[in-house]
C-alpha cells in the first residue's frame, strides 16, 4: 500500500508541477482516499484497490495537461509526449447496409 501511495503522489507531482492549488486538493484527495482503505487486509479488495490507483496513475498521466496563463487571457498548454497515443478508436461499422462499407452510386 504504502508504494502505491508513493506512486500516486509521485504522479500528481509531475502531473500538477507548480499548480500549488492543484497539487494541494490532489494530495488531500489521496490521503482520505488511502485513510478509508487503510485497515483493509482483504487480497481481492486490495487487488480492486491497486488496480484502481494504477488506472488514476495513467489517466492522469495520459489525460490531464495543465495550462499556464502566459499573459492576462493568454494560456499556454504544453502537450508532452505522455498524451500522445498511437492507439486509433476502431471504425465505427456502418449500420444502414448490414455492416457492409461498400456503397452503390
């Protein structure tokens, strides 16, 4: 338990950088999370408990950018290569012609 509380601060770290606002909501957030868990003993639960620090882990990684205000109105995002996928969303079937892709003109 202890190193996937490590992991998880470690992350909202890189993640939030110097949103001080940001990182402090985030570490009270792992906190109470990890205080209500803390006496479970329970090896399914615990796996539950992992695998769901595991999937915030990613998606903060893979889909939380932060944006820094350059100028009053005027935002800088800086995507980094931890949000880039090579993962492509599979092509939705066509359903008006049975599955079938191929059209008569």
């Amino acid at each position: 338990a202890v190193s996937k509380f490590r992991q998880l601060m470690r992350v909202q770290q890189k993640v939030f950088g110097q949103d001080h606002a940001a990182r402090a909501v985030a570490r009270r957030e792992i906190r109470e999370n990890f205080s209500l868990n803390k006496n479970e003993t329970d090896p399914a639960k615990l796996s539950v408990l992992y695998a769901e620090v595991d999937d915030v882990c990613d998606f903060l990684l893979t889909k939380v950018a932060q944006a820094q205000e350059k100028d009053t109105g005027v935002y800088e995002l800086k995507i980094e290569q931890r949000h880039c996928t090579t993962q492509l969303a599979p092509e939705p079937e066509d359903k008006c012609c049975g599955g079938s892709h191929s059209h008569a003109h």
